[in-house]
C-alpha cells in the first residue's frame, strides 16, 4: 500500500506476477523406441508432477506425434526439468515460445 500527499489516499499495489512473453519456455518431450508408456507416464508423474491422465495424454501424443508439450514454464524450471528427463533415460529439449 502506498500513502499518498493527504495522508488519507491508499492505494493497492498488486505484486508482479507471472511471466512476461518472452521469459516463457516449453520443455519438449520425444518420442523414442526405447522407453516403454509406463516408464514414461511414471517418469512425466515424478518429475512435473503431472496426475495420471495428464501424463498419459502427453505419452500418447509424444508416441503418435513424435514430440509432445511437456510443461510451460520458466527457462530455469524447463531446464532442470528437461535434465532431470534426461537422467531418466527420455529426451527432451527447452523451447521459447
């Protein structure tokens, strides 16, 4: 809040929230032939947290289309999540959207 002149007028200052344009990036989740769609649901539930549906609906789209949107997030976020993927045996990369 802020108190102005009068001593009388207040204004709400709302805190900066959120991500500007070009602050945001996509990890990129691959299909391969390798990893099997449980492994992959399990490793997208324990690394992004994603609930079960979520997970299996960004397996199926990776398997069908070759790549599958992951998550949405900041670039710092994005890169530790496309390594931690990684580590796990399942390629991903980080885009700016």
């Amino acid at each position: 809040m802020s108190v102005y002149g009068d001593g009388m007028t207040v204004v709400e200052e709302k805190p900066q929230t959120g991500l500007g344009l070009d602050d945001v990036f996509q990890v990129t989740l691959w299909n391969d032939d390798v990893n099997d769609f449980l492994y992959v649901i399990d490793c997208l539930k324990k690394v992004f947290g994603h609930p079960e549906p979520i997970a299996e609906r960004i397996t199926m789209e990776a398997h069908v289309n070759g790549r599958a949107v992951a998550e949405v997030e900041d670039r710092t976020s994005a890169q530790r999540h496309a390594a931690q993927l990684g580590r796990l045996g399942l390629e991903a990369t980080v885009e700016r959207i």
